[in-house]
C-alpha cells in the first residue's frame, strides 16, 4: 500500500511527493541548494511510487526521460551514419545491391550493408526503435502529465515560507500599509491579465498555465504522426506504382484496379535558351543545356462499369490536363506525377526496295516495331513479306537470329522480296549496320530510309491516405510546441507576515518577462523589487563576496 | 476497480498495443512482396486469341485448367513449349483446359512463333500486362495449375522439366 | 547600372556596416561590469549606436536580396551562394528580435561577425543569376526555403549567445578540457576565414590546374581545380601544368566534384592552422582567453536565457519549414513527403537534436554551461547540413 504524505498544511500527497501539492513545503529538500528545483512542480511522477509486477516495471523504464533522450539520440546516430552511403532506393538501378556497396566502399561498405543500414527504413531493429520511442513518449507523457495537472490544479494561494524563500525571485517589503499595497498590486497584476486569486490577506497571480500542456499535445501530435507512418503498411492505405507509357498509348493507370485509363499524347522536354539574357552566363558554365520544362500532355479516362481484367472497357473521359513536375494530375484521391521520361525510341522503321542493278526504287514500307504486319502491298507486282522479327537481336548459343527481349533496343527483320522478276521472293536480313542475304546473292535489296521515334513517359501514381494522418500530427505537434514555447507559466506570490510583504516569482522560462512584469508591479504598488538570486550569487562570486 | 489495478490494466493495454504495432509493422515489412499463391482464387480475365475469339477464364469453371505465361524472346519458354504441346494432343479436353498467356507482344511475334513451334494449343495476348501484372509474374515462365474451382493449386516458377512432369501435375488438378 | 550590380553593392555594404557594428558592440561591452550599482545595462548608449548600424546594414543585405530578386524573376535563394547569404540575413534580423526584445549588447559582439563570416563564405560561391529547374519551380521555394533559413538563423543566434556564455564563464586561468573545445571551436572559426581569403586569393591569380578523371556518374570528364592540388582525383590524370597533387582523394566520396572539395576542405584546414595561431601569437594568449576580458560585461544568465529562448523560438519555426512545408512540396515535386534523401535526414537529425536539447533543459535540468555546449553542436549540426551534405554526400537536394 502506498502511504500519502500529509504536510503540515493538511494536503494529503501522493508517495513520492517533493513540494507539498498545495502550499509548496518543500516535503524532501535538499538543504543545500539555496534555490527549489521546480521541476514538474515537485510533484511525484507515478512511475516512482510503486515496482510490483513486470509491467510496472517496463513502465517505470519507459517513463524515464533519460531513456527517452537516448532513445532520440539512438535514432539520431542511426539515421546519421544511413546518410553515408546511399539507401540501396537510390544506388544506380544496374547495380546488384548485393555486392554494390562492397565493391564501391569496401570493407565499410559491407558492414554497412549486413547491419542494414542499406535498407535502414525498412529494418526491422530501426522500426523497433521507433516504436519504442513512441513508447517511450507515450508512457513518459502519462506518467508527467497525471500529477503534473493535479499539482497545478492544487495550488492554494498560501504557500509554505520555506517555497517562498527559496525561489529564485524572493523579496520581502516592510509596508506602512500593506493591504493597501496588496490593494495597488491586486490591480496592476490584474492589468498585466494575470488571474489574481486571494485568501488571508495573501494573493496569488498566475498566467499563461496552459503554456504547461504544450509538450503534452506535441507529443499527442508525434505519435499520431508515427501511428499514420505505421499505418502505410495497412493494405489499401498506401498505393505507390510506375507507368511508363509512350506517346499514343493508352494503358490502364496502375494501382486504380482499372478504373483509371491514360493515353499520353505528347512528352515535352524544353530547355532554357542559350541565348537568354539572364541566365547566358550560368548557362554557359553549366555546360550544356538546362532543363525547363518536363511534361505530358494527357487525356485521362474513367472506365464505365466493372469491365473483367483484361477486356476492352468503354472509356469515358475525365479530362484533359498537362502534367509537369510540381504540378500533378490528380482525380479521385490519385496522384499521377511526371516522374521521368525517355526521349526518342524507336517507333517505325522505314524501308525501300531497291534494285540493285541499276539502284531503281521500288517503293516504301513502314515497319512498326511494336506491332509489325506480315505483308507490305507495294504495287505493280512487289510485295513484301516480315518472315521473322527480332526487337532486341543477338545472335544465340546456336549460332541462330534470336531476341534477348521485346524492346526494341536493336532490331533485325528478315524479309522476303516478292518482285516481277522474282516471284518466289529473295530473302534479306536486316539489322543495324547490317545487310546480308543469307540465300545467295540477290537483285533487290532493302534499305533503311527513315526513322520514327517516339518519348515515353514516366508517371508514378500515389494515393496515400495516410498524408492526412501525418499531417494532422503535424499540426498538432507544431500547435503544440508553438504552446509550449511562445507562451511562458508566471506566477507570483504574494504572502503577508506582520507588516512585511514577501513577494515570490516563477516562472517556466523567459525570467527577463517576468522580471518586466514585475518592475511594473513594484512600480505601481511601491513594493521593493525582488532580487534575482541567481545574477546575485554570480555578482557576489565574481567580486569575491559571500554567496 | 480498485484504483491500482485499473493503473495497472491501462498500463499492459497501452504496452501491448505498442508491441503488437511494432510486430504488425515489421510483419507487413517482411510479407510486402505481394504474390498470386497457393490457395488463391485465381483472378478472372478476358483475353483475345490470335485468330481474335475472346477467351474468358471463369467460362472454364468445372474443369482444370493450366495457365502459362511466356514470351517469345525468352529461351526457358521456349524449352517447354514442345512438352506443352505433346501433353495438348493427347489430353482429355473435356476435364482439363492449357491456356498460354503471352506477354505483351504484338499479333505478328505471337503468330510466327506459333508457326514456327507448331503450337496447336490455344494462346491468348496480353497486351497491356494488365493479366500478368495481376498475377504478379515475375520470372516467366510461370506456370498456374488451377482446379475446377478456380483455385491455385500449384504455382511453378521456372522451365518445366519434362512432359512427365506436366502430365503429372494435371492428374492432381484433374476433376 | 544593372540590377545584379546594385545587388552586389548592397551585399558589400551589409558586410562592411554588420563589420562596423561588430566593433561598436565590442566596444559596448568592453571592460564593463555587466551591472552597475543601480542595475542599470553597461554601454547602453554605445549598443543602441550599434544597433542602429545593424538596421542600416540590414537594409542594405534586403536591398541585395529584391534587386537579385528582380534581376532573376525568382526569390533568390536556390543555390549555395544564395542560400547561404540569406542565411545570414536571417540570423542578423533574429538578432534583431532578440536585440529589440532584450536591450542586450553581448549577444552582437559575436553574431555580427559569424553573420560577416558566413557572407564571405557564401561569396565564394558561383554568383551567376540561374535559372530554376522543373522541381523548383513552385511557390513553396519561397515558403519553405525562407522559413528554413529563419528558424536556422534563429537557432545559431542560440549557438553565437551560448558561445559568449562559455567565452564569459569558462576558467581561463588553466588549459582544461573546456578551454581545449572553445579553442577548436575559434579555431574552426578560422579555418571559415581562410577558406575565403585562400579561396579569393586563387580566383584574383587565376589559377587553374586540369585532371582527367571519372565523375561521379561513371563518365569520363575534365575536372578544373582553382587551389593547387594536395589531394588529386582518385585514379585522376594531370592534363595541365601546376603543383602536386600530392595523394589521390578517397574513392567512396561521391558529391558532385568531390575531389576538388576535398582539396578545398584540406587547404582550409591548413590554413586555418597557420591564421589561428598567427592570431595566437599576437595575442600571446588564447583566442577565448583574450574574447573573455572582452566579454566580462555580459550576464551569464541573461545568455543562457537568450540562448535557450533562441531554440524556443527558432525550433517550431525550423520545424514548421525544414520538416513540413519540406515535406508538402516534397510531396508535390518528388511524389513522396518524405523520401530519406540526405537533406531530409539531416534536416531531421537537427530537429531530433534539438529535441534532445529541449527534453535535457526541460526534464534533467541542464542550464548553464551544458546547455550552451549543446547549443553550439547544434550549429555544427546546421553547417553540417549546409556544407557537407550539399558538397559530399550526393542527393536531391545538390544543386543547393
């Protein structure tokens, strides 16, 4: 059972107990200090009273704000050494992560990579850490906050000689008529908006209280932002895709389970111009151009009734819209963003047929290098047929025309030649810098005559519920730091003995505040100024008096 | 309730649920990787064959139904393709369906290859990934062996081995 | 004239007046008590002459900043030189709240000159009006940059008030670990000196020393060094005539011209050493020795105040733009609010450091002297992330 300290006052204080809830008896003192430690108000945090069961024990761990700060610390270092070498998000996308950071930072790099500092975010011993440092700030907050709001809401107007006299403001008056000074200060206090209560002749002023829960609601603030962290990895909060899509295409929008449809109409890439009065000299430093612009000319579409996978929806559209960096597409809590892009890949390849013998055209084609047909019409008897088609040629282990995939990164055709004079056809193998015809010798020939490339576009598409959860927690935290911090709890006490007046101040910070307020006090009311006794035994020390 | 113990339920309930959003949090970290796995429903789809018929996958419910996905340019695929299409010729097409997914490519690639491996069973194209990205392919082949429910009965990754391999597979799936 | 001109001539004018104004609040507390026998403030006349001066060169540092403003059609703190001359902007208007607020002449005699300091630092740097980059392009240039430089003016005015704490209260009578860490950090103060002067010394003689090397993106390029080189390119090529180098720079440093940094950062090291104790030796004391007979007019807990009240004011405010307004725009240019890029990260390392901070004042009781040590980490911190992370460690934010 928990024993309650009764102090001289009749207030009954919960175990632990420093200053006497109500009237501020300092109740375990430390007789040497000259001036009280004010600390939560002397009041006794929970976690001190009793250590029964495993739990209480775990609590009392957390409570501590020694092992809060390290906890801050800890993640402090971790992030720091994170930032040394590069996440593995951010290495070059060719790189194996499993040999990169060996191979480009050496023995360093490898010990970074095992302890998953490589990953750090995603480690399951920093994700630990954070969750006990919300821990942390949750159970420290409780155990402050509960006697914290009990002290403050204790407080009797009286307090306790020795509270008085060891404050860091202390002064005493000797008054011919102190009630009517009491009087004067009663007034000035209240014109300065401090709440003024009185009782015996005493008075008390107070202002700014709520200045004390600012670091409550902060820390309210801070785990909601870690709750809307950890709520990412909820199913359906956090949709995070790529579309790469090239100019005419239409593909479904990713992540919007084919609701969404997007055509990209045109990727613009724009630089500055070299020649710009403004930027000539930075531009000619930068040694090449400087880019202006990045954006895709879309037209989104929404697909109407639940279409299976994979089937022809019937599109309706949205709208149209331009999206460039820092100016994303959004509809329907998406976010589509103009991420990246790739200029000028291959499209069409246009070909002639030409006779050899005397290097007469006979005609065009245009090859689509993602969607070839099979015959190209080219009238008065010529024809061509694609026998085969390989986007991303090599030759393979047999020797054989082979595709390693199906961009088109160097593309080879095999074309029959259907000509008058030929009407079994000629075959002809072509790829980049090559031209062979693998049946002997031919008299026609094809021959590249043009080009089509086309941008593609890069788009990530976001929808993440949790903004809003973190940004609330933001808010709250900044509301509460901005409480706490631009705003100061004063206090000053008031105490008859005899014709003497003493006068008591504190304050949680900004002492040159209150010290303001309080020249204006002694001003009005004639009472003598208190004396700072920190300045004062600072003062004395450095001109070799007694402290 | 006592006091003291009230303190002391608040205290295991505010432990507990911090303990259980760190384990829930570093489970959803590990698990992240979404896959189409055992035991799933295999997502419905309609896809064109080359010849333009649309094929649904739910028209196939009481029967089995092996559904493979692969490209021309990819040389596992390639490898088990003749195995496929031994197994198509003698199969009982009354109970069990093989269906091919290619991925992505044009009319012309799909044709030629068919062509070229004499492949009589039926393939459907998928365009716009939109099918393979459902069921997160990563490595093609994939292989989907699906009873006649609609239930995943087995995801092979990689080549298949042998026509053995596949029959065998198919008599555990056959209804 | 040209608005560029009229910016640089404001620029060199705020230098000049916050240099006077540093003299004049040294003057100010020179040799004074911090009370006299009816309480009142020593050198208050002198302080408000000083404070005058301050405004005018305040004016003239506002006056560069529209007239740049306007001579590039955007606010001009997108690069290093930019950014880092609006930093000190920031940090001498937070003196000015704190002057206003306090009536106090300790707290100019070492935020002038760390404000003069970090102007020629930033001076150093490519003044070409540029133009922005897609991801810059946004109003939150203005909000998030302008209230990050403010809320870390704010906090180094806590760093420059807790200096003068440690500077009035440290025991100089013996060498003492204490004394040791205040030498480093008046040390580290002129190694910034002689950063500018050798930097400005070899950009009047030109100098120029070319190395073929491989960049930081795999390529094949000319690196120009304009400091003789102590440390070359790793695996480097010297094309042209020129000193050394002497060592090659390590290989895993991979900022955009990292080596040539490098060489920077060691010819600064050097000759901070050889300017502190040319210093030294005039003095024939230590640096901190001599600035403490200076300061003996100053308050000690009247610093402590300020610098504490510094970080409450200035930490919501960096909270606010380096984490918040950071992570909208974030959100907006880069797709994510919040991505680890190194900038990110070390803006949140000096968040949760001054946390650190605030949790050791509020709930251990640190004042004084501790809390001052603490204060001037922190402003290592900040210059950490100004300096090191735009220069060394490669990331989103390098152009700044």
């Amino acid at each position: 059972m928990s024993q309650d300290i009764v102090c001289d006052c009749g207030h009954k204080n919960p175990e632990g107990t420093i200053l006497c809830e109500a009237c501020g008896k300092p109740l375990k003192d430390d007789e040497t200090k000259p001036i009280l430690n004010m600390r939560y108000e002397g009041s006794a945090r929970r976690s001190q009273t009793y250590k029964k069961t495993p739990i209480d024990k775990i609590w009392n761990f957390f409570s501590s704000v020694k092992v809060g700060i390290t906890l801050i610390i800890l993640v402090l270092i971790a992030v720091a050494i994170g930032t040394i070498f590069p996440q593995d998000v951010y290495i070059p996308a060719n790189a194996d992560p499993e040999t990169f950071y060996k191979d480009q930072y050496g023995i360093l790099g490898e010990w970074y990579k095992a302890l998953g500092f490589d990953h750090l975010y995603n480690s399951w011993w920093f994700v630990i850490l954070l969750g006990l440092l919300g821990l942390s700030i949750i159970v420290a907050s409780i155990d402050r906050f509960v006697p914290l709001h009990r002290a403050l809401k204790n407080q009797k107007v009286t307090r306790h000689d020795r509270f008085m006299k060891k404050q860091r403001l202390f002064g005493v008056t000797l008054s011919n008529s102190p009630e009517k000074q009491l009087e004067m200060a009663a007034k000035a206090l209240k014109e300065k908006r401090y709440r003024v209560k009185e009782e015996d002749g005493n008075l008390f002023a107070e202002k700014g209280r709520f200045s004390r829960w600012g670091p409550y609601v902060n820390h309210i603030g801070l785990i909601i932002v870690l709750i809307g962290g950890m709520l990412r990895f909820f199913p359906g909060m956090y949709t995070n895709e790529v579309l790469w899509l090239h100019e005419g295409e239409t593909a479904s929008v990713p992540g919007t389970h084919d609701q969404y449809y997007l055509t990209n109409h045109q990727f613009i890439f724009q630089t500055y111009d070299p020649d710009d009065k403004k930027y000539k000299e930075a531009l000619k430093d930068a040694g090449g151009a400087i880019a202006k612009n990045y954006q895709s000319n879309v037209t989104l579409y929404k697909a109407e009734g639940h279409p299976i996978l994979g089937e022809e929806p019937k599109l309706k559209k949205v709208k149209n819209a331009g999206v460039r960096v820092n100016h994303p597409l959004k509809f329907d809590h998406y976010q589509l963003f103009q991420s990246d892009y790739r200029l000028g890949e291959l499209y069409k390849m246009n070909f002639k047929l030409i006779d050899k013998r005397n290097n007469q055209p006979h005609g065009e084609i245009s090859v689509n290098l993602f969607n070839p047909k099979r015959l190209y019409h080219l009238g008065k008897g010529f024809r061509i047929k694609l026998l085969d088609y390989f986007p991303d040629f090599y030759f393979n282990k047999k020797g054989e025309p082979a595709s390693k995939s199906d961009n088109p990164n160097n593309p080879a055709f095999i074309f029959k030649m259907y000509s008058p004079d030929h009407p079994k056809g000629e075959t002809n193998f072509i790829a980049i810098k090559k031209n062979l015809e693998p049946l002997g010798k031919n008299d026609y020939k094809m021959v590249l005559s043009g080009l089509k490339t086309r941008n593609v576009s890069g788009f990530v598409v976001k929808r993440d519920f949790t903004i809003w959860i973190v940004f609330a927690g933001a808010i709250i935290f900044l509301i509460g730091v901005a409480q706490g911090m631009y705003w100061n709890h004063r206090r000053i006490w008031l105490k008859r003995k005899g014709d003497d007046i003493w006068m008591s101040a504190l304050t949680n910070k900004n002492w040159y505040g209150l010290k303001k307020d309080l020249h204006y006090l002694t001003g009005e009311s004639g009472l003598s100024e208190p004396v700072d006794r920190l300045e004062e035994k600072i003062y004395r020390q450095e001109r070799g008096m007694k402290a | 309730m006592h006091p003291r113990k009230k303190r002391l339920v608040i205290r295991t309930v505010i432990i507990l649920l911090l303990a259980a959003a760190i384990g829930f949090t570093i489970y959803q970290i590990f698990n992240k990787d979404k896959t189409v796995a055992t035991g799933d429903k295999a997502p419905d789809f309609v896809l064109t064959d080359v010849n333009g018929h649309q094929v649904k996958l739910s028209d196939f419910k009481g029967k089995a139904v092996m559904l493979n996905f692969w490209a021309t340019w990819c040389d596992p695929c390639k490898k088990e393709m003749p195995y496929i299409e031994n197994v198509y010729k003698t199969l009982n097409k009354k109970k069990i369906v093989i269906l091919a997914v290619n991925i992505g490519e044009s009319q012309f690639a799909v044709q030629n290859f068919m062509d070229k491996y004499h492949i009589d069973f039926p393939i459907v194209m998928d365009k716009n990934r939109d099918v393979t990205d459902a069921y997160h392919i990563g490595p093609i082949p994939t292989t989907f062996f699906i009873n006649k429910d609609g239930e995943i009965e087995e995801k092979v990754v990689g080549s298949m081995p042998s026509e053995k391999y596949i029959r065998q597979k198919l008599s555990e799936i056959e209804p | 004239m040209s608005m560029v001109k009229i910016s640089s001539i404001c620029l060199l004018a705020a230098f000049i007046l916050y240099t006077l104004a540093t003299i004049i609040f040294t003057v100010a507390v020179t040799g004074k008590k911090f009370r006299n026998k009816s309480g009142e403030n020593a050198g208050k006349w002198i302080g408000r002459f000083g404070f005058i001066v301050t405004i005018i060169g305040f004016i003239a540092q506002m006056g560069y900043f529209f007239a740049r403003w306007s001579a590039e059609g955007h606010v001009p703190v997108s690069n290093l030189f930019e950014y880092t001359t609006f930093f000190s902007m920031m940090m001498v208007f937070a003196f000015m709240i704190i002057y206003i607020i306090y009536r106090n002449n300790g707290v100019g005699v070492l935020t002038l000159p760390i404000a003069v300091v970090i102007i020629a630092y930033a001076s150093v740097f490519p003044h070409e009006v540029e133009p922005l980059i897609p991801a810059l392009q946004s109003n939150w240039l203005k909000v998030h940059v302008t209230t990050v430089a403010l809320g870390e003016g704010i906090l180094s005015l806590s760093a420059a008030t807790g200096l003068v704490y440690l500077l009035r209260v440290v025991d100089q009578s013996k060498p003492s670990k204490k004394t040791f860490w205040l030498e480093f950090v008046m040390y580290s103060i002129t190694v910034m000196i002689a950063f500018v002067i050798i930097s400005f010394s070899f950009q009047a003689a030109h100098y120029n020393e070319k190395f073929k090397w491989i960049n930081e993106k795999g390529n094949e390029a000319v690196l120009v060094y304009h400091m003789p080189a102590i440390a070359g390119p790793y695996e480097g090529e010297k094309i042209s005539g020129g000193f050394g180098p002497l060592f090659p720079s390590p290989s895993w440093m991979n900022g955009v011209e990292a080596p040539r940094k490098f060489n920077t950062v060691i010819w600064s090291l050097l000759g901070g050493v050889v300017l502190y104790w040319i210093i030294r030796l005039i003095l024939r004391q230590r640096i901190s020795a001599a600035l403490q007979k200076i300061l003996k007019g100053v308050n000690p807990p009247l610093m402590d105040e300020i610098s504490y009240r510094s970080v409450a004011i200035g930490f919501p405010i960096f909270t606010l733009g380096g984490l918040v307004f950071a992570a909208i725009w974030a959100q907006q240019a880069w797709t994510r609010f919040w991505g680890w890029d190194p900038k990110e990260v070390w803006a949140l390392i000096t968040f949760l450091f001054y946390a650190a901070y605030l949790h050791f004042r509020l709930s251990r009781g640190w004042h004084g002297e501790k809390s001052a040590w603490l204060s001037v980490i922190g402003f290592v911190i900040i210059m950490f992330n100004l300096v090191f992370v735009n220069l060394v460690i490669a990331g989103l934010h390098s152009y700044a």
